[in-house]
C-alpha cells in the first residue's frame, strides 16, 4: 500500500494504527509504550538517566530489564518513556512523585503567493538577524537538497546552537542545521527512512513555508507559477522528525521538545495533534510546550482539521499559539466540457492535459463490478473496487460523490467528473484528470448522459482564478470553544492553508492516491498544517526583530495587530478565526504586548482544578503554591483576548484584569475604544493609558455585563488601544456565549493512569468530508 503525506493514506494508517494499538488490551503481559512524567527537572545535581533507570528496575526487577524497557530519558523535564506491561503501569501509576502514567498515544498530522498576500512582500524579509532565529518543526522529516533549503549566502550556525544532524544519508548545511528521528514503537512500513530524510512529504512542506528560500519559477506542473519562499528565508531550520506513515508517538513528540529545548531553537512549529481534548497533563504538545514557554520558546500549533463543527478546535492550551486556516486570494478550477458544448466550471489542481480530446462519457451507476459484490447503488459513487472496467476503460466517468479518483483509475478509466456539495472552498490534486463539481450541475451532466446515444466529455487543464471574497476560514478548519478552558478564546488567529505551494519530498506521491507514480519538487495541499508553519513564520520574524520578547510577547503581537477578518462571512465569528488573520509586517510594532510568565500560567492552572502537590510536580518549583482549593474563572490571565462563557439562564457578567507592557514609543498615551453588539456592553477602566519608559507596564479592567441569557451564540465586540498619534492599533477580540449549565471550566481528571483516547488527528480527504464514504467519517 503506497502513501501520501496529506490526503487519502490517513484513512487507512488511522485504522491500521488503531486495529494495532487496541488489537488486545487484554494480554496483560504485552509491553506497549508509555510516558512516566514526573514533571519539570529537579534543581541541584540530578542524573536523568541514571534516576529512571533506577526506578525501572524497582519495578521490572533487574538492571538488565529496565535497559531494555527504557526508549526516553528526557532531560529538561523529569519523564522517561518505557515499554511496560499492564501490571507495571499500575505500579509506576501509584508509586509517589509521578504525576501521570500516560500511554503512547497516536497523534495526526494535521508559498508562492501567501505571504504576500499577508503583506509581506520579499522587500520586507531580508533582515540580517533572521540568520540568529532557528525554527524547530516537529513533522514528517525533510529533504535536505531540495532547492528550497540551499544555504547560499548563510554563514556558519548561530554560536548557541548546540543540535546535530541524525541518520545515515542525511546532511546537513546552514540552512538546515539540524536533524533527528524519532520512533519509540520501532514501527516502520514500505518507504518509512530511518533517518530525518522526508518520505511524506508533509514536514518539506511546512519547513518551506515557514523559511524556505526563494525559488523562482516555482510551480504545480505550472499552476501556481512564481516564486516560492517561506516568511523568514533567512532563517535556519531543524527538523525532529516524530510522525510516520503510522502518525506520531506522543512519547517522540516529548523527545522532540525536550531535544529542540537543549539544541536551542527559538520557535517550534507542530502540525499536527490530537482529535478529542484532553487534559493539559496529559497531553504531550501542551506539556513540551509548557516547558519550551519556560526556556523562552514559543510553540505555533494547528488548530486542527475537524471544522466546521464546534468545540472540534486541539491544541488549545493558552500557552501555545493555536492557528486556524484560511483562503488567499486564488482558487483552482478545471473545466468538464460536454459533447453538446454545455461547460461546467469545477473545483481541482488538475495537472493533466487532455489537449481537447473528448473521451466516451458514462455514468458509474451503469458499471458496477458485480463480480466484486458491488451494485448500481455503490458504483454510482465510483468507489475504489466498486468499478466494472470492461464498461469504464478509456472513458470519462462521472460519480456522484468527491472521492480519490482510484475507483476509475484502477479500472482504467480517463478522468472523472464529481458531483459534490460538501466541499466547496478547497480543492485537491487527482491521480488523473478529475474536477469536482456541484450537484446541480452534475444533474445536467447525468441527464446529458441519459438523453444522449453516445455522450462524450473531455476534461481541461486546471487553471487559476481570483478568489475576491478572501480571507475566510476554510471548512475543515477545527472552530471553537475551547473544549478544556472555555474562557481561553481558540483558535487565537488564522493564517493561509488552503491551495498552498510549498517544497515537496520527490519521493512523495503529489496527489491523495497513494500510488501516484510521479515525482514532483512542489505540491499543493491544504490543512491547518500549511497554516500553522506561516504562523511559526510569522513568528520568527518578530523574534528576529525582538529577540529579547517572551513567547507571550511574541503571541501578543501577532494577536493583536492581526487583520480583522469579515465577521459577515462566519456564523461561528471569532471561533473560527480568533484575533484575525495574521499580519507580520505589523506585528513587529505592535506597541503595547500582554505578556505572562510561569507564573501566571501556575495560578491559571491551579484556578482550573490543579492542586499545589500537582503543581509542584509539574514545575518542579517548591515555590508554586495553589492559593485556593477553589475552581475559579480564567478571566485574570493576561490574555491578549477575551472569552466570556454565560451558563444558561445565567447573567452577562463578567471582569477581567489585564496588564499591558510599552513596547512602542517611550512617551506615549493610549485610548481605549470599546465596540459591543446590542447583546452586552463593555467598560473599560481605566479608559487613558499613560507611559513615559519602554517596557512600563499598565494594568486596567474589563467589564463585560448584560441580560440574562439562554442559547445563546457567539456575540463579539472588541476593545482597541490607540496612541495619540495613530501609529499603534492594539485590538483585543471580547466574545461572549452560552455553556450548558456547570460547563464554564474542566477540571483536570485526578486519576493518575489515564485511558488511551482515540488520537486521529488528520487533514481532510474527500472519504473523510462525505457520509456515503466507505472509510468516511467525521
């Protein structure tokens, strides 16, 4: 079975790596992977390694065993992944100073035109000390000689660099200045490489994007055609390379972060994640990513791809960036054109060229494979096996649903017409002329085939149109609430993810039929995965202009000058798109950031359920105290947005304390503009900010008050600091909408074993968007 990095093979892993992780938890005695975190790296001496060792053997018996159990022993925080039975779980699960006993959970993963669309033209990412920021991605791997990751005029690594290039046939430059592979199961299938190199296609993908150098020339068999290039080309990459054709380990996902810490890199970009919400300590991205905030890294992750549906939004922890996906300003379309001259515009990265040839046109309900077990009733889908390829051979099929286009392909058929309206925002690659249409038209095209003695079809060449409703969030783009923490507003922004060139592994099949032959250097995908690598970009390229700012600082930056985002074309609003869509030219001069700490993060955690000895543990700081055993709000956390949960039947009425930090103009005054719907109304105060030094702090308070409210949907205001001379702009989005009764926080589960969730986490595919999908689902 072949693969490709994005679209249909996610069907398949997912119920493969599932029938394999559940195949029987009954054999106690079988030893499957698992995570023992005991939280942060004690201060003072402490050998990591020889400590785990030594409590493996406790527990396994001999010194010889634990060698052979243990897979991690991760350094910056005080964990160690281990091959353990049923039986030696529960003991690790009781023993005193593990916080969690956590399973290897499965994750997913989840330009030449994008980042000007953003604003960001080539004039703008020159500056010289984008050489010192390093962007970590944890992905599929990279390709080191794509023309993408050439390091002319880069000098030597920044001098805290401290990673290194892992594998055999795998070198690194100055561009690429680090690379490591992760794989605690020791799972490897056909086309898996034992080292950082790229056989997906995925991580090539997101790596270009975030700092990918300039290309010109660029194309998708000549769509798309330009220069390519990521938002900081100076920049330098590392790869950590923790997801196969299986997913991703969250026990390779801790190693990847405990590794990228103490290799040095500024930013860590992670697309991918978990499908259902867990709690924060339990969830591997939000606890790598809760260390990396310690040592001033901050973490760009994907909002994931289980939009359009509420409370489908992952990685939402508020110490991370979460990044939704949005449209640019260009759609790909290929034209169906009938013998009778009739032409219906679909949507389709068609790479193929028919050069006009018109082709014998059938419907796929007249060529069922009954031989197979299939019907009429099936093949008028063109289901992959469904196919009768005496009827299909050298003929244009049309079906009546989005599939792959391998149903007609490997029954030897032309091309393929679909029929679809449950996507209409995005468009896939085909391993064959194909174009999707709507289901209207494919009525005509059914009726021309039945009216019609010898209806006949061709298929054109793709082409680019003009998108002029862009920006909006795309479909499957993962919307809110925050599932965990309802007053954390996610996803935080949105950037470009839809029809996106980037590099490409030539190993990689270039379309979603896992036996696409062909080799390409560019490849167009779509998936929050493309969206969060311009937010690691992005953020980047304020780190480099600000290398001395916080995550929080950097965060706040990009939240708050983003562009405000059309709410007319979004029931959901700010579930969907956050602040707005990312802006990096603007974000460097943001002039007043939120900023916040450990600290701040401690008694946000504590507020949610956390005990002090929790706490503690996770921290490794004698020092953090849980003030109160009290659930509380999190309206005192200094975030750059607002989130206002209203349990039914219950008042608008909500404050929130924040602090702001002088970024922007030594002596400067700041106003306070306030805009809400009919629904509520906002005060501020104090309503004038007044600084006179760089870095002088301010703090104010938000009161958000209303009527009593019942099914209620998201509302939302916003409140905008400006400077008296207009040169800063600090917008702040302000929702506000109704929970279920006792659903305004989630505290964390007390137990310390914690159950396997089922963790797919993938992009969208066209079996995965549409109910009558064999392996569809949602």
């Amino acid at each position: 079975m072949a693969k490709t990095g994005l679209m249909t093979w996610l069907l398949y892993s997912t119920l493969f790596a599932a029938l394999l992780l559940n195949s029987d938890a009954a054999n106690a005695n079988e030893r499957k992977v698992h995570i023992v975190y005991m939280g942060d790296r004690p201060k003072g001496d402490f050998s990591a390694k020889a400590t785990h060792h030594s409590m493996l053997t406790s527990v396994l018996g001999r010194s010889s065993s634990a060698q052979e159990s243990l897979v991690y022993s991760y350094g910056n925080f005080n964990a160690f992944a281990a091959k353990l039975t049923a039986e030696e779980v529960e003991k690790f699960s009781e023993m005193d100073g593990v916080v969690r006993v956590i399973p290897n959970h499965i994750l997913k993963l989840h330009t030449t035109r994008s980042w000007d669309f953003l604003g960001l033209s080539q004039s703008n990412v020159g500056a010289q000390l984008q050489g010192d920021v390093v962007i970590g991605l944890l992905d599929t791997g990279i390709w080191p000689e794509h023309e993408s990751f050439n390091d002319q005029g880069l000098g030597a690594p920044p001098s805290k660099w401290k990673g290194t290039c892992q594998g055999a046939n795998f070198t690194c430059n100055n561009k690429i200045i680090g690379g490591r592979y992760y794989n605690s199961e020791n799972w490897y299938y056909e086309g898996d490489l034992k080292s950082p190199r790229d056989s997906e296609g995925h991580g090539t993908h997101t790596s270009s994007t975030a700092a990918g150098d300039r290309v010109p020339g660029a194309s998708y068999y000549g769509l798309a055609n330009g220069t390519a290039r990521g938002g900081v080309p100076g920049a330098r990459i590392a790869m950590y390379k923790v997801c196969w054709s299986f997913g991703c380990g969250a026990a390779d996902i801790l190693a990847a972060f405990d590794d990228a810490i103490a290799d040095g890199v500024d930013i860590i970009s992670v697309s991918l994640g978990s499908e259902f919400p867990v709690p924060y300590d339990v969830d591997p991205i939000a606890i790598g990513a809760f260390h990396a905030m310690k040592y001033g890294i901050l973490t760009s992750s994907s909002a994931g791809n289980s939009g359009p549906w509420p409370y489908s939004v992952s990685n939402y922890a508020p110490w991370t960036l979460t990044v939704a996906a949005s449209t640019i300003d260009r759609k790909f379309v290929a034209k169906a054109v009938l013998g009778n001259g009739q032409a219906f515009t679909g949507l389709s990265i068609n790479s193929f060229e028919l050069y006009g040839k018109t082709y014998p046109l059938i419907w796929g309900g007249d060529a069922a494979n009954y031989s197979a077990g299939a019907s009429q009733d099936l093949s008028k889908y063109c289901i992959t096996g469904s196919m009768n390829s005496y009827k299909v051979e050298g003929k244009i099929v049309f079906c009546e649903v989005l599939w792959d286009g391998t149903g007609v392909l490997l029954a030897n058929g032309v091309g393929t017409i679909m029929a679809d309206d449950e996507i209409t925002d995005f468009a896939f690659n085909y391993p064959l002329p194909a174009t999707q249409i709507s289901t209207s038209d494919g009525e005509k095209i059914l009726d021309y085939i039945k009216t019609t003695e010898n209806p006949i079809a061709t298929i054109l060449l793709g082409e680019t149109l003009t998108d002029y409703m862009a920006p909006y969030v795309v479909s499957f783009s993962s919307r809110g609430p925050n599932p965990v923490t309802p007053d954390i507003l996610k996803p935080d922004l949105t950037a470009p993810g839809v029809d996106i060139l980037a590099a490409w592994s030539p190993i990689a099949p270039p379309s979603i039929d896992w036996e696409d032959p062909r080799s390409v250097d560019y490849n167009i995908i779509s998936g929050t995965s493309m969206s969060c690598p311009h937010a690691s970009g992005a953020a980047a390229y304020v780190k480099a202009a600000h290398p001395d700012w916080s995550p929080a600082a950097v965060k706040s930056a990009l939240m708050t000058t983003a562009t405000v985002v059309d709410p007319n074309k979004h029931e959901d609003l700010e579930f969907a798109y956050g602040s707005g869509q990312i802006n990096p030219a603007q974000a460097i001069k943001p002039g007043l950031v939120y900023d916040a700490n450990e600290t701040d993060y401690i008694s946000f955690l504590c507020k949610q359920g956390y005990n002090t000895t929790t706490v503690r543990l996770i921290t490794g700081d004698n020092s953090s105290v849980c003030s109160s055993t009290l659930n509380g709000r999190a309206w005192d956390l200094n975030y750059p947005s607002f989130s206002l949960a209203v349990e039914d039947g219950k008042q608008i009425d909500g404050v929130f304390t924040r602090t702001v930090t002088n970024v922007g103009s030594a002596n400067s005054t700041y106003t306070v503009q306030m805009y809400s719907p009919p629904e509520f109304s906002i005060s501020v105060e104090p309503e004038v900010l007044s600084f006179s030094t760089i870095g002088e702090k301010k703090s104010f308070t938000v009161k958000v008050g209303g009527g009593f409210i019942s099914q209620q949907k998201i509302t939302s205001g916003a409140i905008i600091w400006t400077d008296e001379l207009e040169q800063y702009r600090v917008r702040s989005p302000v929702v506000v909408y109704n929970v279920l009764p006792g659903y305004t926080f989630f505290p964390p589960q007390t137990s310390k074993f914690q159950k396997k969730p089922t963790t797919f986490h993938g992009p969208p595919t066209p079996s995965m968007h549409h109910k009558n999908g064999i392996l569809g689902r949602n």
